[in-house]
C-alpha cells in the first residue's frame, strides 16, 4: 500500500504576523523555517529550543532568547495555527 506524506496547512493570524513584522530580520527568517518545519512535520517541534505543550492543542517553541511563537493544532484537518509571534515578555503564557 502507497503511504502518501502529510502535510499540514500553517496559517497565521493577522496578531502574529504584526509581532513577525516588529522582530529582527534573523528572527523572521527563523520563523518562516519553524512554519516550513510545521507544515513538513506537524505541530510537535520537539527539536526546537523549548518546545512544550501549554495544555490542550497549544504549543509554543522559543526563535531565540528573546523571541517565541505560538501555535494551536486542529488534528481533524491538518492545521496548525500560529497565533503568536513576538517577544517572551508578551507572549500569552
């Protein structure tokens, strides 16, 4: 039998996409390789740096120090929804 790849729908929320705009150009780039990884391999990033579940279909990773993203996982369609993106100061946990 044929096995056919997955491959998750990465959306992002307009919230996010304004915290993606305020970062650093190295932290942005960061970020489009975590979606990129997200659409590859679904929403457990465990290879990236602090990657925990916050209870539920949440998850957040940190870019860097500075920097997190946050993101839902709706399992019946393949999505992945990152709904923040920003500093860890403000991030919603």
């Amino acid at each position: 039998m044929l096995e056919v790849d997955k491959v998750y729908q990465v959306r992002i929320t307009k919230k996010a996409l304004k915290g993606l705009e305020k970062m650093p150009q190295d932290q942005q780039i960061k970020f489009h390789r975590l979606a990129q990884y997200l659409r590859e391999n679904g929403p457990i990033a465990k290879i990236w740096p602090n990657f925990s579940s916050l209870g539920g279909n949440k998850y957040h990773c940190h870019l860097s120090y500075h920097w997190v993203a946050c993101w839902t996982y709706e399992k019946e369609i393949l999505t992945v929804e990152v709904y923040y993106v920003g500093s860890c100061q403000n991030a919603p946990y």
